[in-house]
C-alpha cells in the first residue's frame, strides 16, 4: 500500500467525521513533532487558524504536515512552513486541505496537544526565532540521532 492511497483513506475518514492517528515521516517539524516516532492526531480541517498544524496537499501527490504561517482570505491560498525548516515554504489552496492535527502521540501513546494557549505560544516564538533555529535545530537533531528519541 502506497503512502498517497494510506492518506487519502484517512482523508476520507477525516472527512466523514472520524479521528485519524497518523504517523509522521521526516524532520520537519522538530522540536514539535519529532517524524518517525511521534503520530499525529487528525480531525476535520474547521475554522483554521494561522499556528495550526495541518495535512495538505502542495502540489501533486505531495502532502506535508506543516503549520500555517499565513492565510490569504481573499484568494483562499495558505502558507505553511515546517517547524524544522529554517526557510522555505509551501502553499496550497483551502481546498487541499485534508486534516487538521490536534494533538501529538508519543510512542508511549500519550498525548499532547497542538493547539493549547501554551503550545501555540511555543509555536509563535519558535517562528520568530528563524534566524537561530539553525544551531537550536542541529543540537536537537544530534540528540535525537544519539539518544534514539
């Protein structure tokens, strides 16, 4: 089974009102969600905002789990970045939007949430801080790497 028809079933699960957990791939979104151990908690993507996380699709059979950074009412076009990326970003319409994540699920199967006053805030001066993610990051990954995180 491929990983596109994996998510489009638990977009189409989303859709009919049931509660994904979905495993995350790839760095990413360190330190928020750390891909590869950590699942993600998907629900139908409702009154979206600019810090949550979602599951879009940026291009052809091209999905990501990223956070909003921006949204343009008017064209209906939203911006995301990876929390682990230092630049770049992806876009894609309202309409490619396939899930929000509302919480993260560690490999114990406890849950955190994504979207608490905390969290968010976390988020929004993680975002502010670009410019020294770069060492934050590198610290972080070699911890993760040497201690099996």
């Amino acid at each position: 089974m491929t990983d596109q028809i994996i998510i489009q079933e638990a977009a189409r699960l989303v859709a009919d009102g049931i509660s994904v957990t979905f495993p995350v791939k790839g760095r990413s979104m360190i330190p928020f969600i750390i891909g590869g151990k950590e699942s993600v908690i998907l629900q139908r993507p409702d009154n979206l905002k600019v810090g949550h996380v979602i599951l879009a699709e940026v291009g052809p059979d091209r999905y990501v789990v990223h956070r909003i950074i921006r949204i343009d009412n008017e064209s209906g076009r939203i911006t995301l970045m990876g929390d682990g990326n230092i630049r770049g970003t992806e876009s894609c319409m309202q309409q490619h939007v396939l899930a929000r994540a509302t919480h993260v699920v560690d490999p114990q199967g406890r849950r955190r949430p994504l979207e608490s006053r905390g969290q968010m805030f976390k988020a929004r001066i993680w975002y502010w801080i670009r410019p020294f993610r770069r060492i934050i990051l590198a610290v972080l990954r070699r911890t993760i790497r040497k201690y099996k995180i």
